[in-house]
C-alpha cells in the first residue's frame, strides 16, 4: 500500500494504462496537478483523443473548449465512446458520482470497462477525477485508485519561499524549518491557503508568530479530510497513574523512535505499536495521548465509525488515505480508537463482514511492512470481539491489558487530579484513607469523585476541599465494578488466561 504511494502521478497513469487497466480513480482536490498529469502521460505514450466529460458537458481536456456533442449526458458520451473505433483515446470524467444514481450510466461505464479488459476496445482508458471515493459494486472491480504523492520536504519549503517571494513577505529563515514540519501531510493549495490566511493575520510577516495559527489551520484541515483527527496533547507521562509497566515499556520505545537512525544501524527493528485493550476509563485514551507527548510528535486520531463508508471499496480508499496522511505527516503517533468497532465481525458473513477483512488485511500489511516512523496505539475496550489475526504474536510490538487500579494506582489517580485543580489542599488530604475506600472505581470514576469534591466545597461557600469532601462524594458515586460486575471479571479472565501483559 505505502510503496504506490510514493510514485508520482503521471509514473502510475502510465504503469496502469500501459499494462492495460480499463479505469483509474484519481482522488484529489487538486484538479489543475491532475490535468497536469493526465497531459504528461498521453504525451508520454503518444494517445492524442483526449474526451473530457465535466460534470455537466463534453468538451475538449487540452482546451476545455466544448465539442457540441448532441448528447452532452454522461450517458450519451460513454454511448459514444463505445461506437468509436480509433486507438490512444482517453476519456476524464470528473467528478461522476452523482451518475451513479443512473443505472443505465453505470451498465455503460461496466460495458467501456469490459471490453478494454478483453482488449475489444484497444489502447483505451477512463480516468475518474474526484475530490471524494464512491464507486457502485458493479465497477469496483474494474478501478484502481490513485493517489496524489505527499509533497517532499523540499517541496514544501518551495511552496512557502515561492509564496512569500510572491506576496513580499518577510519570512525568517528560522521559521522555515518549523513550518515545513508543520505543514506536512498537505497538499499544495492547503499549504497555500493556509500561509494566506497566516500572511493576512500577520501583517506580511511570516515567523514563528504565525506557527500557532499554521498549526490549528493544519488540525482544521486534516479535520475536514474526514477520517483523520489532529488531537491536541494535553497530557504527558505524569498525568497516568498506575500502569507502570505499560508506561516503562512505552519508554523504551521511545528511546528507539527519537534515535530511530542509530538504532536501526544497530539492528533494532522499526516500532509498530502498541494495543491497548481493558476496562473502560482506566486510562486507555490518556496513555495514547501521553504517549505522542512522551515522543515529542502529533497525535493522530483515526476515526473508525467513520472509516466504515457506504460504498463498496470506499473504506478501504479512507483507510489507504488515512495511512498515507499519517506516513506523509510522519514521525506521528496513529491513534485507532476503539478499534473493535470496526473489526468486529471480521471472518463472518455478508458484505459488511467481506470488507472490513479486507480493511483488516489491508491494515495489517501496512502494519507489518511500514517504513515510515508512524506508531499506532490501538485501544479497544473489548479485546474478544477483535479477530485472532489482529493479536497474533508480531502484529503489534506488545498487548496491553488494563484493569481497574489497584490500591497503590488509585492513590497515584486520586493525586493527579486534586493536584491538577487543588494543588494547595494536597498536603492535608490523606490520599491512602481514600484509596483504602474506592475498590472498583475506575480512573474516570476517581476523576469525578474529586471534580465532584471541588465544586461541592465551593457550593458550600468553603474555602478548601479537605478528606472528609471527597469521602462524600465517593459514597455519592456508584463505581463502575458495581454496574458491570460481571462482564469485567468475564474479560479480565480471558486476558490473564492468554497471557496478555498487564498494564499495572
Ligand atoms: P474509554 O474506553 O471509555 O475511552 P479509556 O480507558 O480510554 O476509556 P480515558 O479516556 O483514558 O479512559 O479516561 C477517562 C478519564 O479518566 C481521563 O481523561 C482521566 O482524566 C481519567 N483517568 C482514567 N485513568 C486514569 C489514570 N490511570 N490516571 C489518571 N487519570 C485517569
């Protein structure tokens, strides 16, 4: 999956059609660089009938001049297609999808497709342009995706020098570095809308200054791409109480990722991830985030809900751009959050189950061969409904399981969070009295217990939060133990019975 990625454009037009594929599926907002492309590649292998269908007409690709087609409907141009007879034609359709409604457009699309496979129709081809994946079942099967290569460093730091040579702008060279690392993963015109706005905010100076708002446009950006979430790190390694061997193994990792060159001099394998799976608001989420501060890098979240498309092969295309934002913004943490939503059912019957085994392999693969310095951290709050090929050995680098904390971790939690709201109060709470009374609390439960503490205390008109405030609400608080007993013995028996590390 990673290694198409980094070919350009034109090389995989002209691999693909060289070797005879009937449809290829540019997905890009980029109209203008995939034109650009097209026209290299018909130069390149000298095919001269160059149809262009717009969204509404038929006109001429090179010079977008309509052709005065008595039948301008997709339906007649594909009809049209089919009746003529001359080799090295080309036919760009952009942005189709709202004919996919029409079965008879999507029969003829199936019938073009057919013959160029059994080379009824010679040296032909159709290529799809569209800011977005959807495709009918019916001529899946027929379309290979391409996508747009990430820009190189290089070619970043082009495009901010070029824009701000263009619009005059002082651009500190020691910014340079900055933006380009923070701009990664976009492409050309985001980059560009983005210094804009920044240039405009500003005042015609691009610096440092600007790197806030670069980075929130970027994380609005990335956002609006659908599947892919930039989180903002609030946490380090000292908000997580407890799950002290999770936390020195993420630590060893780490030393790996920061000094990935030598290590990988010396013979260390490149990280995968981690999978993260147990009792819900014990700290899943904050280790994920804990961990992107913990190597210094962005947190990515992947979406799975939303992944998970209505047309066929739509979810494998989210998955495929996902990893290759998340390579091209790379070193970055990939957060797959509650993952068993979307393996859930993997192996079993139906269309529903047949593509997320196939969103499954392709993962996998992905997994198994990245090159890019992209750790996952996956977390799953039920390891059972996951399939088996997912935590075979040499899948992730290790299987995390957590439970509710022990005594000892819920002291750890219970400080963390008076100290974060009442750090003066800390000294004469006694912390183990409070641990001692709070078996089966998860750590979001001992959240709420002190949150709850501090705004009774103000309610009450006091002036500090002592033991006896939090004793209160701990007895006002029913513990997640007592309202799912049975299904975390149940789980946690499982994990210990296949020998999954614990957390703690
Ligand atoms: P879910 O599966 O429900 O998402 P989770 O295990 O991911 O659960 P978190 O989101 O990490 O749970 O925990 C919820 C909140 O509870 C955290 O934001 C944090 O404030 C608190 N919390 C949970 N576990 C811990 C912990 N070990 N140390 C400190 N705080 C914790």
């Amino acid at each position: 999956m990673g290694k198409q990625m980094k070919k350009s454009l034109e090389a995989q037009l002209t691999q693909y059609i060289e070797a005879g594929f009937p449809i290829l599926y540019i997905n890009t907002s980029e109209e203008e660089k995939a034109d650009a492309a097209i026209r290299q590649t018909a130069a390149k292998i000298r095919w001269s009938h160059l149809t262009e269908w717009n969204g509404s007409r038929m006109v001429n690709f090179n010079t977008k001049a309509p052709m005065g087609a008595s039948d301008d409907t997709l339906q007649g141009v594909l009809a049209l297609f089919l009746e003529e007879t001359a080799k090295g034609r080309l036919l760009i359709l952009k942005e189709p999808q709202a004919q996919w409604e029409n079965p008879e457009c999507v029969a003829l699309l199936r019938d073009v497709a057919l013959r160029i496979t059994t080379e009824r129709l010679k040296d032909c081809a159709v290529i799809i342009v569209s800011s977005s994946y959807e495709l009918p079942q019916e001529i899946e099967h027929y379309v290979t995706v391409l996508e747009n290569e990430a820009l190189t460093y290089e070619q970043i730091a082009n495009v901010i020098q070029a824009a701000a040579e263009e619009w005059e702008a002082k651009l500190e060279q020691d910014a340079l570095d900055e933006m380009v690392t923070a701009l990664k993963g976009l492409t050309e015109s985001e980059i560009q809308n983005i210094l804009r706005l920044a240039y405009h905010q500003y005042s015609g100076v691009l610096d440092r200054k600007a790197m806030t708002m670069i980075l929130e446009q970027k994380r609005q950006t990335i956002k609006k791409s659908g599947i892919l979430e930039m989180v903002e790190v609030n946490a380090g390694m000292n908000d997580v109480g407890g799950l002290a061997n999770l936390k020195k193994w993420l630590e060893r990792k780490a030393s790996i990722f920061k000094n990935l060159q030598a290590a990988q001099a010396f013979g260390v394998d490149m990280p995968k991830g981690v999978l993260i799976a147990g009792v819900p608001g014990c700290g899943k989420s904050l280790s994920a985030k804990a961990t992107a501060a913990l190597l210094n890098v962005p947190l990515l979240r992947l979406d799975m809900g939303r992944l998970l498309g209505k047309y066929v092969g739509e979810s494998e295309a989210n998955m495929r751009k996902a990893i290759s934002l998340a390579e091209a913004i790379s070193p970055c943490v990939l957060w797959i959050d509650e993952m068993e939503k979307a393996f859930a059912g993997v192996g079993g019957e139906g269309g529903g189950a047949e593509v997320t085994t196939r969103l499954l392999g392709s993962f996998l693969t992905w997994l198994q061969e990245k090159e890019a310095p992209v750790f996952v951290v996956a977390t799953a709050n039920d390891i059972l409904k996951l399939p088996s090929e997912l935590l075979r050995k040499g899948r992730f680098d290790e299987i995390f399981y957590v439970k509710l904390p022990n005594r000892q971790e819920r002291a750890a939690i219970l400080e963390i969070h008076v100290r974060k709201r009442r750090k003066q109060d800390l000294p004469q709470i006694n912390v183990p009295a409070l641990a001692a009374e709070t078996e089966g609390y998860s750590g979001a439960d001992l959240e709420g217990v002190v949150k709850d503490s501090i705004e009774a205390a103000f309610a009450a008109g006091k002036d500090h939060v002592g033991t006896e405030d939090i004793k209160r609400a701990i007895r006002e608080t029913q513990p997640l133990s007592e309202i799912m007993k049975e299904s975390l013995d149940k789980m946690q028996g499982e994990y210990e019975k296949r020998k999954y590390k614990s957390a703690s």
